[in-house]
C-alpha cells in the first residue's frame, strides 16, 4: 500500500489497514528509525486496566461497593 505525507508532516494508514486491525482515533504508535528512509512504526497497547475506572464510575447500581474493615499498615 501506498500513502501521502500531507505538508503538516502527517502520514495516514490506509483505511483497509485501520479495519484490519481496529485502529481507533486517538491511539498512539512508537516510531523507529531502523536506517536512513527506512521506518518501523508499532501501535503502542493501552495497559491491561485501561478505562476500568470509567467502566466501575458508570455503573448504574450505585452504593453496590462496600468497604471492607481492615489494619492499618501503622499497627504492624
């Protein structure tokens, strides 16, 4: 495939690829100079916890959380 780098210095993945492998708005990629015009770019993967905060904050049964009673590390 072939693509364009546009005069603000941006190169965009075809579309074919972006399908391919579900590249959403927003993700961020490494770029590596292996040799003089030559390039490796790697999608950079969100850290296994990624939006759980978000998922927990939206849920819709609110107070379904209880703390639980314990020691303080101050006591040990």
């Amino acid at each position: 495939m072939v693509t364009n780098m546009s005069s603000k210095g941006q190169i965009v993945l075809p579309a074919e690829l972006r399908r391919r492998d579900n590249i959403q708005p927003g993700q961020k990629f490494e770029i590596e100079r292996v040799e003089a015009g030559e390039y490796r770019l790697v999608r950079r993967r969100a850290p296994a916890n990624h939006g759980l905060v978000d998922w927990l904050l939206a849920c819709p049964e609110k107070g379904f959380f209880e703390p639980i009673a314990s020691e303080s590390t101050n006591t040990l």
